[in-house]
C-alpha cells in the first residue's frame, strides 16, 4: 500500500495535484464489481489532501482554453447539485442522496456548537447505514467530521470511492459551499479541508484527458 499526502493551496490546485499524481503513482486494474464494470481504473491506494483556503473562487477546476478540452464540472452544475447534498430532495430514478443523510444532521451540528461551544468530538455527520452495503450503487461520501479551532470551522471527509476526473471537484466545490452556509450560520470563519480516500481513482475513458492536462507523456 502506498500513501500519497497532498498540500493544496485551493480547490482547483488539489485537483490538479491530484490528476498529475495519480498518473505517476497510480494502481492500475480490472473493475470486477461497481460503476464501468468491465472496465479499468488507475487509483491511490490511499490518498490524503489537506486544502489550506478551500473558500478560493473559483471552485472548480482550472482548463487553459488552449488544451481543448472541456472542465470536468459545467458551468452552472454546481448549484443544481447543492439541494442533492443538503436537502432530502431525490429524483424517482435515484436510490438515494447524499442530502436525505445530512439534512438533519446539518442543522443538528450547528445547534450543537451554538448551544454547547466549540469543545467536542460529537459534530460527526454520516452518511449511508448498514443497508447501504446492498445497494447496486452505495453512497461514495461516507462521512463528514468537523472542528472549529481558531474561530474557523475545518472538514475532515471520507471517500470510499471517488472519481478523480469529475466527482472530486463537483462533491468538493458543493462541500465547500456547505462549509460555508454551517460556518456562517454558527457565527465563525469559513476554514480548512482535509480529504481521505482509499478509492481515488480515474476511469480508463479519461486517462488521455488527464495526461493533456498535466502535459504528461505516456
């Protein structure tokens, strides 16, 4: 198993240090079993990100006009994508969402830290239950932490599995934004991300985007 450790300076930064690394660092191997079954992913074994000013516009990721390739997150999908992450809004064809999980959850954490301070470890929101494991498509998000140290409010988060290419700027750009709402609804700063996944991964389908983004040869 190795361990890869990335210090970002923003959002797009730690998606594009993560592309570039995982074209050198990543396991490459047959999808028996999840999305593109049949297929193959390049993925870190493990992988842990620490975004020092994750507030940085803009969000998503940065694609020189001059490479011709499209940015991983359309213009306008973060905001169609927030109610999915914070409410318990669910289209008929989905099994679940992330927001059916954390809704509640998110307003509980905010009481929580203004009725009882800063001074716990209990402001954990989950996401999933043990009937997710039988689902064709279990939740990726698995769990969002938080602390406030320094008057600001800081997420630590777990990905089981996370597509490196178009899920990771989308999930974390929408996460920010949720950090955002919690922390100005506290009455604190805006802080930090870390991010950890043992399932950080690229589908085969956009390793040559990937390696024209980073400028790397194969």
């Amino acid at each position: 198993m190795k361990l890869i450790n990335i210090e970002a300076r923003d959002l797009p930064d730690a998606w594009f240090q993560s592309v570039s690394s995982i074209i050198d660092h990543g396991h490459e191997y047959l999808i028996d079993r999840g999305s593109y079954e049949g297929q193959k992913r390049l993925e870190f074994d493990y992988i842990t990100l620490h975004v020092k000013y994750p507030g940085v516009r803009p969000l998503i990721p940065d694609i020189p006009a001059h490479l011709g390739i499209p940015n991983p997150v359309e213009e306008g999908y973060i905001e169609e994508y927030l109610p999915y992450l914070m409410t318990k809004k669910k289209s008929t064809n989905e099994q679940y969402t992330y927001g059916q999980y954390l809704e509640d959850q998110i307003d509980e954490v905010i009481k929580m830290y203004k009725k009882n301070g800063f001074g716990t470890n209990q402001a954990y929101m989950t996401v999933g239950d043990p009937d997710s494991i039988f689902l064709s498509d279990p939740p990726c998000l698995r769990g969002i932490d938080t602390r406030i140290r320094d008057n600001k409010l800081h997420f630590i988060i777990y990905f089981r599995s996370w597509d490196l290419w178009n899920g990771f700027p989308a999930n974390l750009a929408a996460i920010q934004i949720l950090k955002e709402y919690m922390a100005a609804e506290i009455g604190i700063e805006d802080g930090e991300i870390i991010a950890s996944s043992k399932g950080l991964h690229l589908y085969d389908y956009v390793w040559e985007l990937a390696r024209i983004r980073t400028m790397k040869k194969e």
